[in-house]
C-alpha cells in the first residue's frame, strides 16, 4: 500500500500548489473554455450536467498525440481494463468504478452501440466523454458501470478544410520502424445546404517480439517483427440541410487491422513481468489475423421550436479471424506420453458480428421547469455467442492416441439472434431556481435465440444443443436531484440502476473422461445448468459536486459513490478446460473520484484526476464454499488506485512560431486477474505511463516531437486467455507497446 500511495501522491502537490500559483499571478491566466457534452442526449455545459464526466477535446487528444484506447483510457479516474476474453482482438473489456467484465460498460461512435472491445482509431474526433455510473436510462444495457463515447467531427456546409498528418517512429526492441499518415478533407458542395467530409488513415506498428524455433542444424532461428500491426481505414459523411429544420447524414467508416502475431510476453507462473520478447516454440507457426469492421449510419435531426427529435439508424458488421500455435499444448497432453515426437497443430477462431440498431427520440427545449428526453430503441444482434472454432481443427495420428474415432482435436459454431427493443424517457423539473429533480426509466424485452455444437477429441461425447429461446423482460429506473448552490457550485445526489443482459452458451461437455461432471458436481451444479445464464444487475448512489472558482480560471469536481451489485454473471474455467457463466454472488463497490482543471499561468493548461475504488465480493458465487470468489475477494481485472496529470504549456517565439509543449503522467494501481486458473487469480502489479510532446507550431502547421512510454514501463494487462488452452508452467502476458521515440507533422489547408 505504501508504494501505491507514494506513487499516486505525484497528484496531490500539483492540486494544492494551483492556489497559490492563482494567488501569485492575480489577472495573468485565461478562463478555462466552456466544454460542451451531450451525454444526457442534449448539449449542455459539462459544469451543469450533475454526472462524473471526463472529457478530452479535439486540442488536448491532438497536444497528448492519442491514437488508440490506451493512449486516453489511462487517464481516466477509475477506469480499468484488461484481456478478459480468448485471443487478441476481442479479448479487452473495461471496466468503471469496479463494475468489470465484458457488458458492463457501454462503448459509443457518435450515437452507435459498439463492442467493447473495438477500438476505433483516434481521428477526425471531435471530443472524447466518460459517464461513470450506470448509463441504463438512456443507453440501455451493457452500461452498468458506465458509458464511453467518441464524438465525430461533422460536414460543415460552409468552409473548406483539409489537414493531413504523418509520423515517423522508432520503437524499442523492433528491427523497423513505425509510420502513420492520416488526412481529412471537408467539401462543401452546395454553400449552407450539402457538404461531404472524407476521412482516411493508415497505421503501421512495428512488431517488438521475436519468434525462435529449432533450425536443421540443432540450433535456433529467429523471426523478427512478430506482432507487427497494420490498421487502416477511413470514412465517408455527408451532410444535407433541407430547409432550416431537417438535417440528413449517412455515413460509411471501414477499419482493418492486420497483425502477425500477438502481443504476449512468455511467462513462468513466478514471474509474470512481461520483459522478455522472445517467444519460444516448437514449430515456425505464425500467429496473428485480422480484425474487419464497417459501420453504416444514417442520422436524422428534425429540429421544432419546442425541442429536437433525432433519428439514428445504423449497421455493424464485423468479423475477427485468429490463428494460434497450439502444437505446444497438443503435443504434451496427446503425444509426449507415447514417446512420439510433437506434432504441428494450430487453431482457428473466428467471430462474426452484425448488429442493426434503430433509435428515436425526443429532447425538449421547453421554456418552463420541465424538460424531457422521450425515445423508442431497437436492436438486433446476428453472430457468435461464443467465438467460433472452424474451420475444423484436425491432428493427424490423433485417433490411434486418444481413440477418438477421426482426427478432429477441436470443432465449435455456437450462432445466436438477440432482439432489444426498449422504451424509454427522464423527465426532469426545476423546483425552484435552484433545485431540480429528474426521474427516469426503461423499459426493456431482450429475447436470446442460440443453438449449436461443439465436437472433437477435446470435447470427447458431442455436444448439440437444439434452438433455445429465453426473454427478459425488465424496468430500469434512475432518481437524481442537483442544487445550484450559487453560479459557480453545484452538489448533486444519484440513485441508478444498472443492468446487463443474460444469454445462452455452450453446455458443458458431459463426457466422464474429461473431469467435467465431476468438477460441476463440486459447485453443485450439472451439466444441464451451464446452458443459460440471467441478467445481473446493481444500484449506484453517488454523492458529487462541480465547482468552478476564480473567475472560471480552476474547476474542481468530486464524487463519491457506493454500488451494489447483485446475481453476478461469472466467467467459471473448469480444470478440465471448459468455461461456462453463471450467476451467484454479490459485490459490492465504493469510491471516490477527482478531477481539477485549471488555467494557474498565462498558455498553462493543467489538469489532475484521482480515483479510488474498492470492489470486493459480499457473497460467495456458484459452490458456495467451494467458490473460486469469496467475500473479501477483489472483483477481478480492478485497480485500486488511479491517478493522472497533464501539463500543456504554449511558450510564443515570435508572432509566427510558438512550441506547444505536453507532459503526461497516468498511474493504474494493482489489480487481479483469473484468466486462467479463478482459484489461484493472478496479480496485475501497478504501473506507470510517462508520454510527452513538444510541438513547434507556426500557422496552420506543426512539427512534434514525440515519446511515449518515455519510462519504458511493460505493464501486466492480463494472462491472456488462450484460444486453445495454457500451456502449463507458460502463462502469455498482454502487455503494451514498449518505449517510442517520432516525429510527427500536420498541416490545415482552409
């Protein structure tokens, strides 16, 4: 506990020094500009909207050089995330205040639903919000713990504008180099009425890990580069204005990601530092594969005197393909006990997704005390409910060592329909001038649709489970109330609930051989019982404040919060290899969040957040004594403690030029994983993110010098959890990108 607190303390000296930094300087800094969110679905000032929200506007994602999820995430108070599912590409779920596990924090692309897991690459955005709290009433399921969401820059009608953006870099333990270009135009076709924004981008990321394997000779060869990435993509929008009320905006964005291996450090179970990049195998096996999405959209904004209904019609579809080295694992557990020499094995997942989603809805713009968001939704989920293993995993010899008869090692199509459709509303009422009370609900039906089989020497009998429907339906309510105690201060008080839907899954392979029956026996459930699981859900009371002092030159905001969450879905690994999910169990999560921002100097941006939360388990889970999670157990994949700060400080040279200089520090606090093995969870150690640029700026143009990772930090983001199974005795650790050392440029053309 000492070196967490020593190492989030960097945050505390920097909030309690801007006072008399203030003091110092009366008159010399800048007001903070107002920042506008609309994640109650209406714009309003972030300092009047009574949720904890950070943000991250379209300058400040440009001065900290974000590119992805972790280059913004790790700045984020009480936010964590990890490899929680098979693989690379879908395997990182996030979690907010302690609320962990995939579906239960909401992921958006302007109004679009999307996968967790994806992560669109940082440009053309507009600004980046996080709802911390449960988000049921106007997202819907899946937001429990809370809701991210990347806004997009839209067509402008009136002025030209084009700017492009290129990078060189170089990142420790490759043998190339790093380049990234990217560019967007913005055309107006018919001057205030039709506009087209077009967006393009190519990414390429070295590979920091290297492959050996046993050559002709008896030695080793090496293959370098492995884990390279290349991600491109780009997007399409037009804007048409019919009228001063009717505005239309289809949209195609497409992005692909293509990678030769993955990026996991091997392990030994005593030590789970990833700092070697040297993967050891039997066989020259590529591993990696890609990962294709697109996104369709079409909004409709129909703007009256007394409000605005919004239309949002869109549809997703994606695929992921994997291949990983299973030879290793094959070959011990079917080959090395017959005394023959390994075998070449590799196996396939694939996961398709497509997701159609329709929204309407209703925001007031009422002259009186009383405001509305009305709205109807519907969404329905084609794919996977389970990454699915095909094609057909095949061994061969495997029939004369296990006696199954053929030589498949491993099958599995497990497709799945979900249907949502939903109601819902907020209603809010000014009281008096300075308090206000808003209540709302949503009303939702999820119906899962799911059959399929899993076949092969791994899973021993077959299993083929027929067409099963299962419906929930539910309410989901929210009470808040905010008190403006004067212009610059507000204190508000929440009660929400949360909610994350259930679904069908494989049964559990019913062959005695395997060990399966007899573990589940353990935990006091059968076979039959793995099939389905509920929704859990949880309430959420939060008390918080926004402050702003010295003449808007320092924000200051705080909450704290208690959640209680009940019927836990969990991810149960049997030793026998299979998982299934279940829900037993209560938790419980408490904490508190931080966040300053301020203007101390003139061209001086800070800003600092901490956050704190405790999320351990109330109630044992499935087996009761013989559970993996006992009360007094930390809820997996959680960092106790969060801290960020950031400095930008602009510094003109003449009346040209100027450097824009950035420094940022995020810290991510202990946490546990249990991938793999749920009775022996894993321990995530803390670590430390230092990114800095330094930008010379002179016009519309720039030049930046870039580090990220400047400490080189090789953070433990989770055991990754196998396509196949883990090897013993050799955990993989999902870890990021090393030290990077660029240069980048940009230039606007208006």
């Amino acid at each position: 506990m000492n070196k967490s607190i020593g190492r989030w303390l960097v945050a505390v000296p920097l909030i309690a020094w801007l006072p008399a930094v203030f003091a110092e300087v009366p008159g010399d800094g800048d007001q903070l500009a107002e920042i506008v969110v609309t994640a109650q679905k209406r714009a309003e000032s972030l300092q009047t909207v009574p949720l904890s929200i950070t943000t991250f506007g379209t300058q400040e994602l440009q001065d900290r050089a974000v590119e992805n999820f972790m280059d913004y995430a790790t700045s984020v108070p009480n936010l964590g995330f990890g490899a929680s599912g098979d693989g690379a590409a879908n395997s990182r779920t996030i979690s907010i205040r302690g609320v962990s596990g995939d579906n239960t924090t909401g992921f958006y692309l302007d109004e679009t639903p999307l996968p967790d897991s994806l992560d669109p690459r940082i440009v053309d955005i507009n600004h980046i919000e996080v709802l911390r709290g449960p988000q049921g009433t106007l997202y819907g399921a899946r937001s429990m713990g809370g809701t991210v969401r990347l806004l997009t820059n839209q067509p402008d009608t009136n002025n030209f504008s084009a700017t492009v953006h290129g990078g060189l870099s170089k990142t420790d333990h490759t043998s190339a180099p790093n380049y990234v270009a990217d560019g967007v135009v913005n055309l107006p076709l018919i001057h205030d009425t039709m506009a087209l924004r077009v967006v393009g981008f190519f990414d390429r990321e070295a590979g920091f890990f290297e492959r050996k394997f046993p050559d002709n000779t008896g030695g080793l060869a090496t293959v370098r580069d492995v884990g390279r990435s290349v991600v491109q993509g780009g997007s399409a929008s037009l804007l048409w204005k019919i009228g001063d009320s009717l505005t239309i905006t289809p949209r195609i964005l497409h992005q692909e990601t293509a990678y030769n291996g993955f990026p996991f450090a091997d392990a030994t179970p005593d030590n789970l530092h990833p700092t070697n990049f040297v993967q050891t195998r039997t066989f020259n096996d590529p591993e990696g594969g890609s990962d294709r999405w697109t996104l369709y959209s079409l909004g409709i904004h129909y703007s009256l005197p007394w409000g605005e209904l919004v239309s949002s019609t869109s549809y997703f579809d994606r695929l992921v393909v994997e291949r990983e080295d299973e030879s290793d694992v094959v070959s011990l557990f079917f080959y090395d006990p017959a005394g023959l020499p390994p075998v070449f094995s590799q196996i396939t997942e694939i996961k398709p997704l497509h997701r159609f989603v329709q929204e309407v809805r209703f925001a007031s713009q009422l002259s009186g005390p009383l405001q509305f968001v009305l709205g109807a939704y519907f969404s329905q989920t084609n794919g996977q409910s389970t990454p699915g293993y095909y094609p057909q995993t095949i061994v061969p010899g495997l029939t004369n060592l296990s006696g199954y008869p053929g030589d498949l090692f491993f099958y599995q199509n497990y497709p799945s329909t979900i249907r949502e459709p939903a109601v819902f509303g907020e209603l809010s009422y000014n009281v008096t001038k300075q308090l206000k009370l808003t209540g709302g609900a949503r009303w939702y039906e999820i119906e899962s649709t799911a059959s399929g089989t899993e076949q092969g020497a791994a899973v021993g009998v077959a299993v083929f489970d027929t067409p099963t429907t299962q419906t929930e339906v539910g309410v989901n309510p929210k009470f808040q109330a905010d008190y403006q105690l004067t212009q610059d201060a507000m204190v508000y008080a929440t009660a929400a609930k949360g909610f994350r839907p259930g679904g069908l899954v494989p049964t559990v392979p019913a062959a005695e051989a395997l060990g399966c029956p007899a573990q589940l026996a353990a935990l006091g459930l059968t076979t039959a019982q793995t099939h389905k699981y509920q929704s859990d859900s949880l309430w959420n009371y939060e008390l918080g404040t926004k402050t702003a002092w010295l003449d808007n030159r320092l924000t200051v905001n705080a909450d704290v919060f208690y959640i209680d969450w009940k019927d836990i879905q969990q991810q149960i690994l049997l030793g026998c290899g299979f998982q299934f999910r279940t829900n037993a169990g209560a938790a419980k999560s408490e904490g508190t969040e931080l966040e300053v921002h301020a203007r101390p100097l003139h061209g001086l941006d800070v800003s600092a957040g901490l956050g704190y939360q405790h999320a351990v388990i109330t109630k044992a889970g499935a087996g009761g004594a013989e559970s993996p999670l006992q009360p007094g157990d930390r809820v997996y994949q959680v960092p106790d403690w969060t801290a960020n700060t950031s400095a930008t400080y602009t510094i003109p040279l003449t009346s040209t030029f100027s450097l824009v200089n950035n420094l940022t520090y995020s810290y991510v606090g202990e946490s546990k994983s249990a991938n793999n093995d749920p009775f022996n969870p894993r321990t995530r150690s803390p670590y430390s993110i230092v990114d800095a640029r330094c930008a010379l700026t002179f016009g519309r143009n720039e030049v930046a010098l870039v580090g990220k990772n400047l400490t080189n930090e090789h953070a433990n983001l989770a055991d990754n959890r196998s396509i196949a199974v883990e090897l013993p005795g050799r955990p993989r650790i999902v870890t990021n990108q090393p030290l990077t050392i660029g240069i980048e440029f940009r230039s606007t053309f208006q």
